[in-house]
C-alpha cells in the first residue's frame, strides 16, 4: 500500500485504477498483478485480501475491477464468483461482505457493484460456464506493450481473439477510450436483487439528518455515506443497457427523482467526471 | 525550580545512541530488564518514584499493558499545562519538575496533563515543521492544537533523518493520536533498528496498542515486520496473541491473516486443525474457521495435501451440514474440496447423498438445490429418487413441463423459493451448459 507497506488486493486496486485513470497503465506495472489476484480468489469463489485469507466484499471487488482493468478477467472462475457474490445479498436484502456475517450498507457497492460490473462480463462467463465440464480454455492475453484498459479479448470457435471494448472507441487512438458503451447483458437485468437492495438502503442505512450508515444502531459516516450512494446509483442504473440511458422507472425505488447520478463502476466516479478526467489524461499519452 | 533540568543540547541530535542522552531521558530498558517498557532509568529520589504499575512475574506484560493507560499516558488533555510548573513526560510517564513533588508518575486521568513540545526542554533544539497543503488547501483540516504541534515535531524529525530515543518517543505520541498514520509508523521502524532497540519489547508495545485498535492496518504489518525479525521463536507468542483477539472476536480479518502469515512463516501447524474444530465447536456458522480449515489442509506441511484430507473432510463437512443444514459454509466448503476436480465431485457418494438427504426434509432446500445443480452442470447423473425430491418440491411452483430438464426444474423451483436471488436463478437457469439444458 506503501513503501515498505502492507500487501494486498487492494493496493493491487489502488494502484492500476489511478494508473488506469492517468492512462499510464501499461506491461511493467501489471506484470504479476493478475498472477496475484488469482491466488487470492477462494475456494468460496470470492476474493481475498491476500492468497489464504476469507472470500471478502471489498476485496472481490477491488480484485474484480483490477482484472478487468488490466484485461485478464478471463482468468477469474467467474462462475464461483458469481455464485458467491450473488449469495451475500440475504434475507436484510443488503449485502453481507463475507458469509455467515452480518449485513452492511457499504457492500450495496463492494458487492452489488461487483456484480454489476460482471453484467457486462457475462459473455466470458457464459463461455466458461458452456465449457464444463471440460476444462476452461486458457485464453491468451494480446499485449503490445500497451494494455488497453478498455477492451478484453475472448476466443473465436477459428482460434482467434476477439477483441471486446468496453468503451466506445470513438477515437479508436491506441488505448485510449471515450465514450462509455457497456457490453449488452444477455437478459438485460441485475444478476440481484436490484429493488430489495434499494429498500435496505434507503430504509436501513439512511439517516434522515443525513448520511448514510453501516445498519441501524450503527452511527452514520463517510464511508458509508459514499458506499451506500454509489451501491444506490449502481442499483437504479442496473437495469440500463448503457450508461448513458435513463433507468426505467421501475428500477428506481420510490419517486423518480430519488434518481443518483450514474457511477462508473470500475472507479466509482460519477461518470461525468470520469470523462472529464480520461478526455485530460487521453491527451497526455 | 525545574529538577530534571537537561544540560541544553548542542546544536540538533542527530543520529546517536542512547549514551548521548542525559541518563533520565533514556527510555530503553538495559539488557537484563525484562518486560517493562519504556521505563525511565532511576532517577533521583526515584525511590519514591512509580513507573507504571508492575506486578512480579508479570514479566511479558508492558508497562502500558492496559489500553486504558496507553491512552491516559499520552495524554491529549491540555489541563493546566499552560500555567502549571511544567510536568514533561518521559514516553508517556509523567515526571513532575516542581519542587517537592517527586515524580508521582502515572496513569491518573485526572491529573493527565498534555505538555507542549514547545516547553519540554528535550526539545528546545528542534524547529516544528508545519503542515504543507500547499497555497489552496482542498479539504482543510481543523487539528487540534496538540495534535498539530505532535505532528509539527515528527515532521521534523523525519526531515532530518533523526533515529533517537525521542523520535521513538514522539512516535509514540503520534501513533496515538493517529494509529493509522503509516508514515509514522515507517519512521519509526527506522529508528528502531537504528537504535537496534528490544523488538520483544516493542512487540509488547505494539499488542498493547492493537488490542485498542484491532482492525487497524498499520498496526498489523507492524507486528509482521517485527515476527518476521525476530523468527520462529515468536511463532507460539503470535499464534496466542490472534487466539485472544479471536475470544473477542473470532473473524477478525487482520488477526487471522496475520495467524496465516505466522504459519506459513514462522510455522507452528501442528495444533491448527484442532484449533478450527475447536472453534467450529463454539460456532458452528464461523466462516473464517472453515476458511481456515481450507488452509491448513492445504498447506500444511504436515498433511499430505487436499486430496488425501479430502475423504475426512467431506465427511466432516457432511456431519456439520446435517446438524445445521441452514448453514452455509459447510455447503461451501464442500464444494471447495472438490475445486478443479468436478469428475471427483460428482462421483462421491456422500455429497449427492447428503443433497438428496437434506431434500427430502423439504426444509432448508436453496443449498442442496444449489449444489445438486452444480453437480448436475459437471455431468452427474441423478437417479429416480434425485427426480423424485425435486419434483416433490415443484408443487408449489406454477410452471410445469415434463420436458424440463431436472437442472431446468431445480431452476425454476429456486427462483421460487429463494426470491431474492430470483434473477440469478433466471440467469442460470438460461445460461445451463447444453448438456444438461
């Protein structure tokens, strides 16, 4: 996390998003870094903070993220992970960060969020899941010393890669990525339960002088203030194709206007400045 | 009249062991004095003088053992500092200078009085360095005086590349007032190797400290920096020391990542099964057991290895489902035994079995459901009385087709009877391998 510092999956996070974000991403700082994720993904299906440690919320998203990011997603068990995500949302109907413990407003985002983002995976996914029982094809990574952050690459039936971009490439410059045009869901919805999380949220975690909190009983904070929102946002806007169009009204609870702004989900930035700042960095590579 | 009036120091101390302190300012324990630390060497009329409270055979048991006291030793309370004939603390003992009152020194809260860095004489030399938030601070911060002033004096003993018995001192005082300041903490691993200090000792410290901060980071790593200096002999000291946060807290994420550092470090496997199942025993839902469990029998140099601790272990997982079959992590667990061998899986007996057990109750169904899909999607082929048990299940659910595939069925009833993951199911339920659809 720092010199001499601690090491885990979240520094793995912190590190690639803001180099990711800076477009300085490229072979030499992630070299290894998908090797390490691996390790830490458990027996569970979630992931860890380190190799032998619990399946974790938080760490299964900054896990998840990074391996999109440095496109190696592909290499995840992305059906267990799935599963054990999909697990944590309980009868609360918030999220809990590991099994067997208690609900929390914060994993609205480390775990909704994280399934949010595989929605827009879900085409590897369903390559894996349709390769049992044989044994998952390795697919090979295209680095040309430039990791383009906003595309993976998935097998064709001839052999060959297929190259998949998150983003639009408006500009289709070397790695670079504008625009934001998520990759179609099969079924369009959640993969959990996106109303039953709103109503933990609003009904559990808010609180009504402000903020938001872990659970009732529980004081309010930022953390939880931030995490709630963004697993709020990323809860409306699950039932979005892309991005950029609105919620049906029966994804949001309650009024319309309880509406957040979107978030990218692999920054959790509110998406306008996520434009912002990729447009300032895209010009600087 | 001040009595512990130090000789100015000349210029600004630098690097330089304890011996260029004044024999009252050093603060780490000689060889031969065990346990205590820090503890001020004698002073005059020290005799009537009291460090902390030390009970005899107590030897492993730091002065500031007790949470309360490290937070009343380094107190933040500025009290009556300002017109008072000035009290210094000496890493966290407090020595009064006034006349006729010989150092009472200790943890009385209402008497705790923070002194300025600016009035202890120690530190006459050193210049604060502020805070640089540059020209247009984002988030301005409201610091408290004392902490300010704290931080002031780290700075600039960090600037200046200082490794002295009062940095270590200061590091103290910062790291109370803000346990998760690692540059503070790295500055101060510095200086303990520079003044080649205890590291059993500072071991003791820093337990103390995390007792009152158990999920802190920082804290954490410092211990692992220290296991890992001081070797295998620590090994049994740090198992005991997670074993009591976990009598506090038995999934605390830090305590167990450090057991699991231990182990694979610093050894120490022998007990660790035993361990897990005493835990288990205690609570049966304990996720972090059952995570831990998953460790040691793969890992374990003493074990032969998952596959062949498989066969107890299914077994063990089995007799834990069927007395909680609600339970999640057995189920999990279970399925883990087989990760990457799902021939295996589908071929053992008593997992199908114990699906097919827990089934027929008719209660508690989302898990052998689940995993009865799984098994499924790996190609296993259910008997009659496989289909029976779902079937049996699938009255309450509206939709019917004898065309269904079981795994098609067991999709639909789940999506019935475990609403909250009504889309998960759905998802599945269309994205079933082509074999079993």
């Amino acid at each position: 996390m720092h010199h001499t510092g601690e090491m885990d999956v979240r520094a793995c996070y912190t590190a690639i998003s803001v180099a990711s974000l800076l477009n300085i991403l490229d072979f030499e700082i992630t070299k290894g870094v998908g090797d390490y994720i691996l390790r830490c993904q458990t027996y569970e299906g979630g992931i860890a903070g380190e190799p032998g440690s619990e399946a974790h919320g938080g760490y299964t998203f900054c896990g998840l993220a990074t391996m999109i990011l440095i496109n190696e997603v592909h290499r995840l068990d992305l059906t267990s992970l799935i599963d054990w995500v999909a697990f944590r949302q309980g009868l609360e109907c918030g999220f809990q960060g590991r099994t067997n413990k208690l609900v929390d407003g914060c994993y609205s985002f480390w775990q909704g969020g994280s399934l949010f983002l595989i929605q827009r995976l879900l085409s590897i996914a369903e390559n894996q899941i349709k390769s049992l029982p044989m044994s998952i094809e390795q697919e090979q990574l295209s680095m040309e010393g430039n990791v383009d952050s906003a595309a993976f690459t998935v097998p064709k039936p001839d052999g060959s890669q297929r190259q998949i971009h998150y983003f639009e490439n408006k500009d289709a410059g070397k790695g670079s990525a504008t625009g934001l045009d998520f990759i179609r869901t099969t079924n369009g919805g959640p993969l959990f339960h996106s109303i039953a999380l709103q109503q933990y949220i609003l009904l559990c975690s808010q609180v009504l002088e402000g903020g938001f909190k872990d659970k009732p009983g529980k004081a309010r904070d930022h953390y939880h203030s931030c995490y709630c929102l963004s697993g709020l946002s990323v809860s409306q806007y699950s039932f979005s194709k892309s991005a950029d169009s609105p919620p049906p009204p029966n994804a949001v609870l309650g009024l319309y206007s309880n509406l957040l702004e979107p978030v990218h989900p692999l920054y959790n930035l509110v998406l306008d400045k996520y434009y912002k700042a990729h447009e300032f960095f895209s010009v600087m590579s | 009249m001040t009595r512990f009036s130090a000789a100015p120091l000349p210029g600004r101390v630098t690097l330089g062991p304890d011996a260029n302190w004044p024999s009252q300012f050093r603060t780490v324990p000689r060889p031969g004095q065990t346990g205590q630390w820090p503890i001020p060497r004698a002073l005059p009329n020290a005799g009537l003088m009291r460090c902390v409270p030390r009970r005899p055979g107590q030897a492993s048991q730091a002065s500031f053992a007790l949470p309360r006291a490290l937070s009343r030793c380094v107190s933040r309370r500025r009290g009556q500092a300002a017109g008072g004939p000035g009290h210094f603390r000496v890493a966290g003992v407090r020595i009064s200078a006034s006349a006729g009152r010989v150092g009472t020194a200790v943890m009385s809260s209402d008497e705790d009085e923070w002194v300025p860095f600016s009035r202890r004489p120690e530190w006459s030399d050193v210049k604060p360095v502020p805070q640089d938030d540059g020209p247009h601070p984002v988030v301005p911060i409201a610091y408290r005086d004392d902490f300010r002033e704290t931080m002031d004096y780290f700075r600039a003993v960090y600037l200046s590349g200082e490794r002295s018995h009062r940095a270590l001192n200061l590091t103290a005082e910062a790291v109370s007032m803000n346990p998760g300041n690692y540059t503070v903490w790295y500055f101060r691993r510095l200086v303990l190797e520079a003044v080649d200090a205890d590291l059993n000792d500072e071991m003791e410290y820093v337990n103390c400290v995390a007792s009152k901060n158990s999920k802190n980071y920082q804290i954490w790593h410092h211990k692992r920096w220290l296991a890992e200096k001081l070797g295998p002999e620590v090994a049994q000291k740090e198992l005991e020391f997670t074993k009591r946060i976990f009598a506090i807290d038995a999934k605390n994420y830090h305590a167990w990542s450090h057991r699991q550092w231990i182990l694979e470090a610093l050894g120490g496997w022998q007990n660790e099964l035993d361990y897990c199942t005493e835990l288990l025993e205690d609570d049966i839902f304990n996720n972090s057991a059952w995570n831990q469990r998953y460790f040691v029998i793969t890992r374990s140099p003493l074990l032969g290895g998952l596959q062949s601790m498989r066969e107890s272990e299914v077994s063990y997982a089995v007799e834990a489902i069927l007395s909680n079959p609600e339970n999640e992590s057995p189920w999990r667990y279970l399925r883990g035994l087989y990760k990457g061998d799902p021939n295996l899986l589908i071929c053992n007996n008593q997992i199908s079995g114990v699906c097919l057990q827990v089934l027929k109750t008719k209660h508690n169904i989302i898990f052998p459901l689940s995993l009865l899909l799984e098994l499924l999607c790996h190609g296993f082929q259910p008997s009659t009385e496989f289909v029976s048990a779902v079937e049996a299940l699938r009255t309450s659910v509206p939709e019917s087709s004898s065309t269904s595939s079981l795994a098609n069925t067991i999709c639909s009833v789940l999506e019935t009877v475990d609403p909250i993951r009504s889309n998960y199911w759905s998802w599945r339920r269309s994205h079933l391998p082509a074999e079993v659809c």
